[in-house]
C-alpha cells in the first residue's frame, strides 16, 4: 500500500468530524501523537474525538487534552456515539485491526473509513489512506512529517509539541535507540523551540513512580529474572498474583523488559505478565535477531525488528518453557 501525505490530506478535507484511535495498552507514543494531531485537526476548525481501547499509564495524565480521552473499556456506550457521530477514524500507532482489542468490534461495527499513521511492520490492508514508514522512531515523529508536508505545521504550538515529544522519548528510549537519526534530533529541536518544557517531561514520565511500582520491579529483577539460551536470552516473568501483591496498574511494568536486555551478553529480553487470563508478552533484541518475526512466529503479535509484542494463551509457565526452548535452538548450539 501507498503511504500518502496527500491522501491523508483529502480525506481531512472531505470530511468534518474526526475520531482517533490508538492501540489496547496505549503508550507515551500512542497517546502523544493521538493528542497532538487533535489538536492540529482542531486547529483546522474541525472536531475530533480521541478513543483508547483501554485505560493509558497515569504517567500521561497530565498530558494537555488528556483527560478528554474516552476510554472504551469504560464507557464503551460514549465511544459508540463519537464512531456514530465522526466521518472518519484515524488508527494511529498500530496498523491491524485486531491491535485495538475488544473496542475492535464496535469501531468496526460504524462503519467508518481509516486511514493509518503508523511506523510498525507490515500494515494490513484495512485503510483507505496510509502515512506510513516503519523507519520512523515514532507515530509523534510521523505526526510531525506529515503536518509538515501538509502545511500544516503552523498549528504545532508548545502543547502540540509536549504531546509529540513524548512520543519521541518514550518510543526511542530517550532517544537512545537505533531508530533515531539526525532527523529525529532535529524534530526534537524543533519541538524545543516552541518554548515547551522538556525537562517537565522527563518529571512526569519517569520521576513519578509509585512506591509499589519500584518494590514490583525491585521484586521482578531479585526474584523473577532468568537467563536461558546458554546465558544469550533473559527473561522475566509475573503472575497475576504477584502483579496483585504490588498493586499493579497499567504503565507499572513499562521498561522492565530493557532491565533483562542490560544483561552483558544478552541479545534478546522477554517479559511476560499473566493478565486477563492470558500471558502478555514484550520482546525486545539488540543486534540481528528480529523479535518482529519472533512475536509474529510463536506469540501471535508484531512489532519491531528490536521491539515487539504479542501475547500466549498458555500458562505462564508454559510460555516460559516456551521462550526457553526458542531460545535453547537459537543459541546452545553456538
Ligand atoms: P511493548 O512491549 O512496549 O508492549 O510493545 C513493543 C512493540 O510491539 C510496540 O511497538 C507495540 O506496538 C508492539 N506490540 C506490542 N504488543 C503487540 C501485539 O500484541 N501485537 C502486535 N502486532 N504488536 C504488538
Ligand atoms: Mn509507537
């Protein structure tokens, strides 16, 4: 498929109330480029609805236009009239339908045309318009690209630009991952010189921990990290009980996942949390083992070639087994 900015242009053209939705488990990225391009949809003089299939991290509270968010697992009655009432929707941060979960079927159900704003792997075909590149670091950094091609760039104001510079730290590790270019510094740069307030950023995103957010990770790594694959592969793994022990909420276990790839000598990393009666899975890599093809292979997910994720209907330990056997094929014998 086509990635088009002009595309994406006609349709905002066309029509005149929008809803954007952003994957299950939404992230800094997810909620931050769904927050900036409302905002410059609305700058536009249009209206536009923000949807998240389920609850974000309170790490991204604070985010301006966030509390307007409408969570579907919620209140999924108001989420089915805002797809009522908008045009269109825009799928931003993900590129399968199945990616938003069980909001999935009633966005479907309205019947309304997408377009996609999106930088993972392989996009399904569902969409009428694509913005697309899986080299991007980040939907903010498409975001960003795209109202600048558009002319639409004018509207990115010191809100719009906390909104897109958290999707560029968080998605890029705080801009330490291969993803990021000499572009992405120059967006950063760019954001820098609205006047918005980077270093508010990192206070909120990762100086804002709960005391039982730092006892679970400091449980996880003493008592639940594993090396497998003769020592090239670690893993961590929670129950649903000991997720219950530390009070678990979402955006708790974000990062852990990196903890295991710090490892000298390990090249890929797992985390496996039992939710919802089933095991989510994160998957990250360094070098050449593409954990896209990983999670697409054996945890019916996707990603990133150095991130991914997917999930398992086995037990907790069977996923675990699971991992160590791929892991034990992969690296043992070399
Ligand atoms: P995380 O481990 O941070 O949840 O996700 C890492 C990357 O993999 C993100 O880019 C995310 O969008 C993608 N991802 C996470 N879970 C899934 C999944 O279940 N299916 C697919 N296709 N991608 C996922
Ligand atoms: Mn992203």
């Amino acid at each position: 498929m086509k990635s088009s900015a002009m595309d994406i242009y006609r349709m905002l053209q066309k029509y005149n109330v929008f809803a954007i939705v952003v994957h299950r488990g939404p992230d800094g990225d997810a909620i931050g480029s769904a927050l900036a391009w409302q905002k410059i949809i609305n700058a536009m003089g249009k209206e536009c609805i923000v949807i998240a299939p389920d609850d974000y991290p309170a790490f991204l509270r604070w985010l301006p236009g966030a509390k307007d968010i409408l969570v579907h697992a919620n209140d999924a009655t108001r989420v089915k009239e805002a797809l009522k009432l908008c045009d269109m929707v825009f799928c931003l941060d993900f590129n399968a339908s199945d990616r938003m979960g069980p909001a999935e079927a009633d966005v479907v159900k309205a019947g309304k045309p997408f377009a996609i704003i999106d930088h993972h792997r392989f996009p399904s075909d569902f969409a009428e318009a694509y913005y697309v590149d899986d080299e991007a670091s980040s939907t903010a950094e498409l975001i960003y690209r795209l109202s600048v091609e558009l002319n639409l760039d004018g509207s990115i104001d010191s809100e719009v630009a906390t909104c897109l510079y958290t999707g560029l730290v968080t998605d890029t590790g705080s801009f330490r991952y291969p993803s990021v270019r000499a572009d992405v510094l120059r967006i950063a740069a760019a954001l820098l010189a609205t006047g918005m307030d980077h270093v508010e950023i990192y206070e909120q995103v990762y100086n804002s921990n709960r005391i039982e957010q730092l006892r679970l990770k400091g449980f996880a790594l003493s008592e639940r990290l594993k090396l497998t694959g003769g020592d090239q592969a670690a893993y961590i793994y929670l129950s649903a009980s000991d997720l219950a022990r530390f009070d678990f909420r979402p955006g708790d276990t974000e990062g852990l996942v990196n903890y295991a790839l710090s490892i000298k000598g390990v090249h890929v990393a797992a985390f496996f949390a039992e939710k919802d009666k089933i095991v989510k899975i994160s998957l990250r890599s360094k070098g050449i083992l593409d954990v896209n093809n990983l999670a697409r292979e054996h945890f019916k997910g996707g990603g990133h070639i150095h991130a991914a994720g997917g999930r398992s209907e086995l037990s907790l330990e069977q996923t675990c087994r699971k991992f160590e056997s791929l892991m034990n094929e992969r690296y043992e014998k070399s």
